[in-house]
C-alpha cells in the first residue's frame, strides 16, 4: 500500500520528513508522496530516510487554486526540488504569505488577542506558514479551546481575523505543473463547494480539458460509494486515480499515515499508472 497526500514540519504537519518515512516503513507503506503546501523543501531529508529505509519517496506538494465556491487544492506530484516553472511560482507564492501572516497578527492584535509573530514563526518553524499555525498557538495561549474553534470564530473564510492569499487559477497550476514535467491531481473533492454531482462533473471536465492528470478518489472518510463514483468519473474523463490520507500528525486528528481515518488503502498499481513516462538512462540523476 502506498499515501499520496501527507503534510510534515515544512508545511503544516508535526512530524518531520524523516519520521513520517519512519512511520511509513514501520506501517509497511511502499511509496509515499510527500506534498507540503506551496514548498519542496523537505524533500530532500525525506527522499534520504526514503533510501534508508526502503520506501520510496515521491516529491510533491499542494497548491490551493483560485476558485469561488469553495477550496480548491492540487497536489502536484513528480514535482523534482530545484528550479522550474512551477518550482520558481511557489517561492513567490511562499513569499505572498509573509505579509498576509503579519496582517492577521495584526487583526488578532486589534481584537485583543495576545499574540505575535514572533509566536507565529516559532511555532511554524521551518517551511511554509499558514493558518494551521496560528491556531496552535491560539490552542497553547487558551485563546480558543481547539483548532476547528480559532478557524470557526476568527480564522475560517469571512470570520474577522480572515484574509486571502495569492493563489494560481487552476489552468495556470495545471499548465506550471506539466511544463516542470510533474502530474497534477485534484485533491479532495468534496471541498470544492459544489452541492451536485453534475456540477463535479462539469468542473472535472474542464480541469481535464485543461490537462489535469489525476483525481483524488481514495481519501479518509470517503464511502465506498463516493469512491466509486469518483473513480467511474475519472475513467470517463480520461484522468488517472489517486489516493492519500492528507496526514498532518497533531496538526489533524484521527487522521493516520496510509490507513486514514481506518478506512483507507491505497494499492501499489495507483503509482504505477500515475508514474511519468521515463526518458531513458539519463532521468537518473
Ligand atoms: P492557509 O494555507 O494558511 O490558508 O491555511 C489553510 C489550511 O488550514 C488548510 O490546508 C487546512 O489544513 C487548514 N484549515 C482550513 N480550514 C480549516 C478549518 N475549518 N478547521 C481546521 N483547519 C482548517
Ligand atoms: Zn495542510
Ligand atoms: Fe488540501
Ligand atoms: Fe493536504
């Protein structure tokens, strides 16, 4: 069994590359992709313990799109550390963060929330920052009982400490994906807002008309049905399967590396068919 959604300390998840490749290889996982939002930093440390320990490593990351109904995620999988076209958009978009992250310190502040940067940065460490963050050290300042609450009462979409970020419009993240010769993939459809399965159709459609590669069909919590219905979606549309429990360690409760919320498993043949066509000796670095 394999996971092709998981978070570590470079995004917003607990754990560090190496001990998620740990808790990988102790689970018995083949391949993990690892898929830190909007950085490809934690690859390496990743890809290192991924040869000590036998389970292979597939870098990656996520990317939220531009869309108005609701959250619209990419995971981008194949996606090789260094430069590129996508590679050189996430430091922008990494950098797009920066202010945003001081303006909702800022707004907290204005709400009488004792909070700081500082506080911010600390908890978030190395990589990207973000939200997830923030609540933590709401949580630890007994600020709000829990994440879901500081999301709820000052951080979700239109809640007062809320602001946007830039993101890329979903024929953009598709095309910087491709031209950096990686896979994109639709994460997790449910939260793109869309209340019917036409309009998940209509919206898949034109992602696949747009050269997306994949869809998320296997995801905690998704009912057998739902996964059927996903994968019957795919297959018509021409789009390849794949599958993760989008781990965060502590960051996303109940959530388990490779098995999800228990119900969870993804088969070896979902990387094999997402797998890039190789080009012969030289690919290998
Ligand atoms: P950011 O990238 O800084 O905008 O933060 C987005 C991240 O916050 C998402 O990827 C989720 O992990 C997390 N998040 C968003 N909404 C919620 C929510 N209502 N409750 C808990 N976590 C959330
Ligand atoms: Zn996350
Ligand atoms: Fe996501
Ligand atoms: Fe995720």
């Amino acid at each position: 069994m394999i996971d092709l959604h998981t978070h570590s300390s470079f995004s917003d998840g607990s754990d560090r590359p190496s001990e998620l490749v740990a808790e990988a290889a102790r689970l018995g996982l083949s391949a993990i992709a690892l898929t830190d939002h909007d950085t490809l930093e934690g690859i390496e440390e990743a890809r290192r313990a991924g040869h000590r320990l036998g389970v292979e490593m597939i870098p990656g990351t996520e990317i939220s799109c531009e869309w108005r109904r609701g959250g619209m995620h990419m995971t981008v999988l194949f996606l090789e550390p260094g430069a590129g076209p996508l590679q050189d958009r996430l430091a922008t978009l990494r950098a797009s963060r920066d202010g945003r992250n001081a303006l909702m310190v800022d707004r907290l502040r204005d709400l009488g929330i004792d909070i700081t940067l500082e506080e911010v940065l600390g908890q978030a460490g190395e990589g990207t920052v973000g939200r997830p963050h923030v609540a933590a050290v709401l949580v630890r300042k007994g600020v709000v009982p829990d994440p879901a609450t500081a999301f709820e009462e000052l951080l979700g979409y239109g809640r007062p400490a809320y602001l946007g970020r830039e993101r890329l419009l979903p024929k953009e993240a598709i095309a910087l994906a491709r031209a950096s010769g990686a896979r994109p993939v639709l994460a997790h459809p449910h939260t793109l807002g869309l209340d019917t399965t036409a309009e998940v159709a209509e919206l898949i459609g034109w992602l696949a008309d747009a050269g997306l590669v994949g869809l998320e069909c296997l995801y905690p919590g998704y009912p057998v049905e739902q996964r059927e219905a996903l994968m019957e979606m795919a297959r018509s549309f021409g789009l390849l399967v794949s599958g993760g429990s989008d781990y965060h360690g502590t960051y996303k409760e109940g959530i388990a590396l490779g098995s999800g919320r228990g119900d969870l498993a993804v088969p070896d043949e979902v990387l094999e068919t997402l797998r890039p066509v190789q080009r012969g000796p030289a690919s290998e670095p």
